[in-house]
C-alpha cells in the first residue's frame, strides 16, 4: 500500500491474463495492461524468474490449506529472501544489506 498502485502490468498472453475479470480489475483501477509479444517471454524475463524461483524454491514444495497460509508463507519468504538469504553477486550478503 505505501508504494500505491502500479501504473501497468506486464505480462504475457495466457489464459489467466486474457480473462475478462483480471482486464475488468484492471480497468476498474485504472491499471494498464501492457501484454508482451506472442512467443517473446524475454520482455517479460523479470516476472519469469520471479515465477520460477517462487515455484521451486516454496510453492511446489508445501501443501496450502487457505489463501491466507499462502499469503502468510510468501510473507515470511519474501523477508528471509531480502534480508538473510545470502546472494554470491553480492559478495555473500542478502540483498538488502548490499543495496
């Protein structure tokens, strides 16, 4: 909330982001859809890698019961992914510590 909406979001072509809900939400908002290119997922790598490291790092190992035991996980995984995991680029300290 203390950052306010985005202006736009990028993303690809795919059923999820097609559908006539997420573009109502989005025009509710005021949110621009910006879609990449068909078969060009390098214009929207950041997202892709985001996804990626979610899914196997914590989403395809545990079990969620509720929305809300998925959102308090991301939660906890966002902190120690910011301010303790240890990155190599950054000379072993978490990426916060280095910014």
């Amino acid at each position: 909330e203390w950052r306010g909406k985005p202006t736009a979001i990028r993303c690809d072509n795919g059923p999820e982001f097609i559908s006539h809900d997420f573009v109502g939400w989005a025009q509710k908002r005021e949110i621009r859809i910006e879609y990449i290119q068909p078969g060009k997922p390098q214009q929207n790598a950041y997202i892709e890698r985001a996804n990626r490291t979610i899914r196997y790092s914590w989403l395809s190992k545990h079990l969620f019961d509720s929305l809300e035991e998925v959102q308090d996980y991301a939660t906890k995984w966002l902190w120690f992914y910011n301010h303790r995991r240890p990155h190599k680029a950054n000379g072993g300290k978490p990426p916060l510590m280095a910014a």
